[in-house]
C-alpha cells in the first residue's frame, strides 16, 4: 500500500514526520525550560526538590524525542544528517555536551558522594536549558539563513567557515530563533510545573511561577516578533524551474503566502500559546500547559513547514548554492522511505501509552510528601 | 575521492569513537541484564506478597538507576558520532544503516523510557500489576533497543541486502528482512545480549558477596545469589552457544578476523586452535618468523570451530593478503588492483554524466559493476593494509574466553553452596566473588575490540575503508575533541563509581 506511493509524496510525508517530531520536541523543551526556572523562581530547597523532581519524571521523554529526531533525520534524509553534522561539527558537539550532562544531572543531583556537588548538577541542567536550547535554536535557524559548506561529486561536506557551525550563533536571525526557544521553553516550564504539582507543601511558589508564565513571556513576544519580521522580509534560498539554487527574494513570505495552511497553523499555534498564558495569570487556570503545549506544537511545524517545502531548500549553502539540501534531494531511497513509513505507522501506539502513563502517573499533583523516599 | 586522507585525524577519530563506544559499554551491559534480573525479583514479590522482596527489588533498582542514567547520557554520543565524525559513512550508508538507528528509538527507546518513569516512581502511584508490567517493559525496551543497534552493527560486519548507486555514490537497501535476519546480526545479538546477563549476574554476585563478607544484608545476599547464579548459568549457556555461532560467521564472512584473533598467519587443513600463547608482535604477515614465541595449540579445533569439520582447511592471514591459488583464495594483494579499476572507473562514470557524454558512462559503468565486489580495496595502499593487529586480537579473544569459562564455574560454585546453606562461611569464595564485576567489565570490553577492531581497516566489511568513512577535519579539532570526551567521562566516571559504592554501602532499606 505504502510502496505504491510516488518517491515525492514519501519524501514529503516524512519532512512532517521529521517536523512532528522537532515540534514535539520543541513542546517537550519545557523541561529544559523548568530547569532553568530552578534558579531565579525557587527559592527555597523544598522547592527546588519539588521541581527538579516534577521534571525528572519527564526528562526522558525529551532526551528521547531527540534521539529519535536525530535518528530519523539519519534513516530518512541521511544527506542532511551528514552534512549537518559533520559540516557544523562543534555547534552540534556543544549541543552534544549539553545533553550529556543534563542526563547524569538528575539521577546524580541529590545523591551522596556525587563529587561536585548538588549545585554543580544544578549548573549542569541550567547550561542544558540555556546554552542548548540557544545552540538548537541557531542551528535551525541556519535552515533559513544558510550555512558554510560544499558537497562534491560523491555528497561529502567540506566545511569552509573556521568556526565549524559556530558561526551560526552570530547571525541576528539564528540567535534571535534560540532566544525565544528559551524564554517559549520558560514559559512552557512553568505552565508544566503549574499543572503538575501541588503547592500546598510550598504555596508561594504557585505565585512566583504565574508571574514568570507572563514575564517570560513578553520577552518571548519581542524575539518572536524579530522572527516574524524577518521572515517576512528576508530572502531565502529556493530551487528554480531549471533546477537551479537561487537566493530569492521575500521567499518565506512567498511560502507562506503559497501554503495558507501554514498561516492558519501559525494563528492557531500563537492564539494558543496566548490563550494558555492569559488563563495562567488571569484565571488562576493550572491547564495552561496543553495551551501553550499545542502553539508550541503548531508553531513548530510552520518553522518545519517553510523549508521543507514550496521549492525550498532545508539546508542552503551560502559558498555554493548549488551544493544546497532540498527535501527531494537529501532524502533515503523510495524503499528505504516505504519501510520506514510502516514503521512509523507505530508512532500512534507508543503515542497512546506514553498518554496512558502521562495520565496514570500525574492523576494525582506531586507534593513534597511523595518525596521523602524516592527524590532526585 | 577523496583527495588528500590524513591518517592522523582517522585514527583520533577511531580513538575518540572507541572511547565513547567503550565507555558506554561498561554501563550498557548492566542495564541490559539488570532489568530483567529486578524483574524476576519484583515478580516474586508480586506472587509471595513479601515485603523483604520488594525491599530487595527496590535496592537492585536503585542501583539500576544509577548505571541507566550514564549509559543513556553516553548513548546519545554514539548516535552522534556517526554524523559530526563520520559524515562520509553517514552519506554513503545512511540509507541502510539510519533505518534501525530510527526503529530503535521509535520501537524501543520510547518504551524504555516510559516504563522507566512508572518503574520508579510509580509504587504508590499504579497498582501492583501494572508497576511489574512497567518493569517488565524497561527490560523488553532496552533489549529490544540492543537488538536494533546491533543489526546496524551487524550489518557493517557483513553488508547485505543492499546494492551501490553510483549515482548518488552510496549504498542504498534492497531488502531490509535480509538485513534484520543476516546470520551475524543473530549471533551477534544472542552472544551480545546473553554476555550482558552475564556481566549484570556477576554485578549481582559481586555485592552480595561483599555483603556476606561484611556480615550484612545476609538474607538479601543469599536470595540475590540464587535468582543471578541461576539466571547467569543459563546465560553463559548462550554465550557459549551464540559465541561459537559468531567464530562460524567470522569465518565465512569475516576470515581474516579469524585469522588474527588466532594469530593464524599459515592456512592449514586441518588447522590447529591455539588455546594459549604469546604471540610474536614483531611477525609480519609473509615473513618467516615464527607467529608465537611459545603456544599451546590443540589440533584440528580450529578448523572445527570454523568449518564444523575437524579436517577443514582454514586460511591464514598470508593466504587472505597474498592468496592462495591452490585453494582458491583471492588475496588483497589481488583484489587491490580490481578495486582501483573500480575507484576510477566510477569517477570517469561521474565525470562523463557531468559532461553528458553517455557513451562513455555507460562504459565506464560497466566498467565499475564487473569490479565492484573489490570496490573498497581500491582505497588501500598495499595488501598488509588489510590486516588489524593481531597481538591486540589474540589477547582480547583469549581473555574474553578465559573469563566467560571462570564466570561459569564462579556461578555454579555460588549456587552450590548458597543451597548447600554454608555460603557465608566459604570466605575464599566471597573474596573471589566481589571483583568478579570487574572482570565482567574486561570480559565485555574484550569482546568488542575483537568485534570492532577484527573489522580493520573496514568501516563496512570489503567495501567502505575508515579513511574514507571519516568526515573532513582537521587533526586538532578531533584531537581536542577527544581530550574533552576524556575529560567528561573521568568526571562522569568518578561521579559514578563514588555514588555507586555509597549507595551499596548504605545497602537495602532495613524491615520496619
């Protein structure tokens, strides 16, 4: 059933794949965000423990929407994997190392003898929740603006900026793009810790994590708004009639112009992540997670959505367009594209018992009293 | 091809993926073997009701825990290496070899970490049931992931059901069942996963036996013995099995792996097996020295263990570099010469479609097919390339066999006395029984630097050398980039090890 689709619509099918699960990824950055949150809205022990613990029980899940991500990319667009990856070498190295040790830092944290310390794990997850989400944000952001690099005859990269991917994170646009995922992923962090924990064991910080829902925020609003702009009024890179690589001008507004649905699910997703904060801090609601989970989502697959298709490239080369990465031309095999589809076609199940756990182990709030025993 | 290849920065970058590959299998193997060993704890507990079990199942996990965090930190490295080092293999291979990579996390890393959460968080949280299913889960996800990682291994030992596109210059897949039921994938995740039981057996063994030394937890010692002897006599049953499964494979598939970790330099029919020796470091495949300086060999074994006939000629690493036309054996130095006709003639072939001139593609295409089978020897300087190091073999193959048949004695003598009723008193065994962890370690370690380094110089068997595999950088960056995984990983490694041996000297919760 699946072999019979054409090679294009395979490779189209799994670019939303590949963006459903940087979108979802992106949702689940609220535990990076939440550890963040660890050092400016807890103030006391109790409710550091409260946090750390609220988040420890979800951090695998984003740690392995990542690797999946990554290892999706890898099966399904391999060219970009390789390029990306090898080309950029130190971005996605320092991104490396921010996940490494975001994922001793819980387990280890509060343990005896853990050799450096509670704060130096502390510190670890605040490097994971700023420097790495700065760094993912500055390589996607490089989807758009382009990076440094040449393919030859036989598609391997040959890097020709020094930096080696660094340089992305002097680009406006790029930086721009990680700072609102850390200010989006803050603000994700404390509507997830709204929802799930019970603030009768630390009442003050239920007030201090409403505030930072909004403050955070309105910081986001101004990155995101420098985003908007200049998509709108950038060019970008896109594969003409001839099938040649051309810098084009207005290209992501052309894009969204030509894909109505992307401006809906923009709409949506910015409408739902306001919604979510407005409820927080006005109505007292704790459900604001799903809200702002949902824009995060939608927003994210827009950001997906305008490279990968409408003739864009999803990963252009600034020193030789013509080496620039399209979904069509980075992708697997038809055959390997068909069996990784029916592969996918798991995705639902292990969506539906990640749900039933989700819903089986929050059904009640955490509270300091869940913790005496079993504590990160 | 590639125009200029920097040995320097291939073999920092083998170091610093064998560093990471090997760092991360001290903690894989635990995990692998744990879970189910908590499992059968927990499952006691969930039929008896007692307390004193779920105590004990609670403790192992706690340490589980521990060892899980650190393999799932150093995991996600390996995952991407393969890009930011190898970005030439991740191209030319990624069709094939991205495919389980993705299965892996879809069909296994989720369940893994899922499970995990309600594993240990979830005892006032889920009824009894569904917590035991929970754990039963993070074993089934985590051996699950294993055998996804290791058909990808597999697959770079013998490549299969794929063909080479000249085209888009790389390997694409054809049949992906021929990749998941190749043979070696089997052996290899029978030997592999079964080895793990093993180690995390040993792990078992290793602290109760401390404890019985120091006279504490004497009741959960006894009963952690039984359940990890038992379980570990009959996963050694399997590596026995799977390991001499996985020397058959080798010697159809992978001969000169054989070959050096017998250090058999002179194909024989029938060929001895040298069960212990010192091998001669400075012998050099076609020279007259002898291959060891003193060697126990036991006749016609291995040609037994290779042909499963006791009369079987077994070739030798000078037959595999130079030949061996008597019995029909092309050698490297034969297959070198093939494999640059086909180096170049895929890169006329890629230079007439540029050109347009289809003529000559199509000669020079044909060209390519009739030596693609020697593709990779192209990339060799000279024969001897082709052979890896076979002191470094010799050894690990031996140590690995030595200890898999001292970790089955270590078991059966545990298990014997444990149900003879004086274990506590037999203190020359409990003191041989706590570093037996260690030795798992070794063991394991050995293991795959028979697997990975018998792989040399091949990044894929025959036909994708390392120093075309590697990404182009220069020799510093990678350099550095291995000092700061050192680093890492001996801060990581101390964090570990301190909390571990603190956590186990705090020992289970005591009976309220």
């Amino acid at each position: 059933m699946i072999g019979a689709l054409d090679l294009t619509t395979l490779q189209e099918i799994w670019w939303v794949i590949i963006a459903a699960l940087g979108a979802v990824f992106l949702f689940l950055n609220f535990v990076q965000g939440g550890q963040t949150l660890l050092f400016d809205v807890a103030k006391t022990e109790d409710e550091k423990t409260l946090i750390v613990n609220s988040l420890g029980r979800k951090w695998e899940l984003s740690f392995t929407t990542l690797v999946v991500f990554g290892g999706s990319i890898f099966a399904a667009f391999p060219k970009l994997y390789s390029t990306s990856f090898g080309g950029a070498y130190w971005v996605w190295t320092a991104i490396l190392f921010t996940f490494i040790i975001q994922a001793v830092s819980y387990e280890y944290r509060k343990k005896a003898n853990n050799f450096i310390g509670q704060k130096g794990y502390e510190i670890f997850l605040l490097i994971n929740g700023t420097v790495g989400v700065l760094l993912i944000g500055a390589a996607v952001g490089t989807f758009f603006t382009g990076s440094n690099f040449e393919l030859n005859d036989y598609n391997f990269v040959t890097w020709t900026h020094p930096l080696r991917g660094l340089e992305a994170a002097f680009n406006y646009f790029n930086v721009s793009l990680g700072l609102f995922l850390i200010f989006n992923a803050r603000v994700l962090g404390a509507l997830y810790l709204l929802n799930n924990l019970d603030f009768n064991s630390a009442p003050l910080l239920e007030g201090r994590l409403r505030k930072s829902v909004l403050i955070n925020f309105v910081i986001e609003l101004v990155f995101l708004l420098i985003i908007l702009v200049s998509l709108l009024l950038m060019s970008g890179y896109g594969v003409t009639e001839n099938g040649q690589v051309e810098l084009m001008s207005y290209k992501f507004a052309a894009n969204l112009w030509a894909n109505p649905l992307d401006i809906i699910l923009l709409l949506m997703g910015l409408g739902f992540v306001i919604w979510g904060v407005y409820i927080t801090k006005y109505k007292a609601a704790n459900n604001g997670i799903w809200y702002g989970g949902t824009g995060t989502f939608l927003i994210g697959l827009v950001v997906f959505f305008l490279v990968g298709y409408n003739g864009s490239c999803i990963y252009p080369s600034l020193t030789h367009p013509q080496s620039s990465l399209t979904i069509y031309n980075a992708s697997s095999t038809h055959y390997t594209l068909t069996v990784m589809t029916y592969v996918a076609l798991l995705m639902p199940f292990v969506l539906a018992y990640i749900v039933y756990v989700w819903r089986a182990m929050d059904l009640k709030k955490l509270s300091l009293s869940d913790l005496k025993e079993k504590a990160y | 091809m590639v125009e200029a290849i920097d040995l320097g920065m291939v073999n920092w970058a083998r170091a610093l993926f064998a560093l990471t590959a090997m760092y991360h299998w001290i903690f894989v193997p635990l995990t692998l073997g744990l879970s189910w060993i908590i499992a059968f704890y927990e499952t006691i507990y969930y039929r008896t009701g007692d307390e004193s079990w779920s105590r004990l199942t609670k403790f192992w996990m706690k340490l589980f825990g521990i060892n899980f965090a650190i393999g799932v930190a150093t995991g996600i490295i390996l995952e991407f290496e393969f890009g930011t080092n190898w970005s030439n293999y991740s191209w030319m291979v990624g069709d094939i070899f991205g495919a389980p990579l993705a299965i892996e996390g879809i069909a296994a890393f989720f369940l893994e970490s899922t499970f995990f959460a309600v594993m240990f968080f979830g005892w006032d949280r889920v009824s009894k049931k569904f917590h035991l299913v929970s754990t039963y889960m993070v074993a089934i996800g985590s051996n699950l992931s294993a055998l996804w990682i290791l058909v990808a291994n597999a697959w770079m030992q013998h490549p299969v059901g794929m063909e080479f596109n000249p085209d888009t210059a790389r390997f694409e897949m054809v049949d992906i069942m021929e990749v998941i039921l190749s043979p070696i994938a089997v052996s290899k995740f029978t030997h592999t996963t079964s080895s793990s039981f093993v180690m995390a057996s040993l792990f078992v063994i290793s602290v109760s036996a401390w404890y019985l030394l120091k006279q504490r937890h004497q009741l959960l010692a006894k009963r952690s013995i039984v359940v990890a002897a038992t379980f570990g006599i009959i996963a050694s049953l399997f590596v026995g099995v799977s390991g001499d499964e996985a020397a058959y494979e080798d010697a159809q598939h992978q001969p000169m792996k054989l070959a050096a970790f017998e250090g058999h330099f002179v194909g024989a029919d029938p060929s001895g097996l040298v069960a212990m020796g010192i091998v001669n470091t400075s012998k050099k495949p076609g020279d007259d020295q002898q291959s060891f300086h003193l060697e126990l060999k036991i006749p016609g074994m291995l040609s037994l263990l290779a042909q499963r006939t006791t009369i079987g000629f077994v070739p030798g690493i000078n037959d595999l570099v130079y030949g061996n036309e008597v019995e029909g054996i092309m050698g490297a130095q034969q297959k070198i010469p093939l494999g640059k006709i086909a180096v170049k003639s895929l890169a006329d072939y890629k230079a007439a479609k540029k050109v347009g001139d289809q003529v000559k593609a199509d000669r020079a295409l044909k060209t390519f097919r009739e030596h693609e089978p020697y593709f990779g020897y192209g990339f060799l300087e000279k024969p001897e390339d082709a052979v890896p190091p076979v002191g470094v073999m010799f050894y690990s193959f031996h140590i690995m066999v030595l200890l898999a048949g001292l970790f089955v004695t270590i078991f059966a003598a545990f298990l014997f006395f444990v149900y003879k009723g004086n274990i506590e008193k037999m203190k020359w065994l409990l003191l041989i029984g706590v570093p037996m962890f260690f030795l798992g370690i070794a063991a394991q370690e050995a293991g795959w630097v028979v697997a990975e380094v018998g792989r040399q110089p091949w990044a894929i068997q025959d036909m994708l050398p390392v120093s075309i595999a590697r990404t182009n950088l220069d020799t510093g960056t990678v350099a550095a980039t291995f000092f700061m995984f050192v680093a890492l990983f001996t801060v990581l490694l101390i964090a570990e090890v301190k909390i571990m041996l603190t956590q186990i000297k705090k020992g289970p919760e005591e009976e309220k």
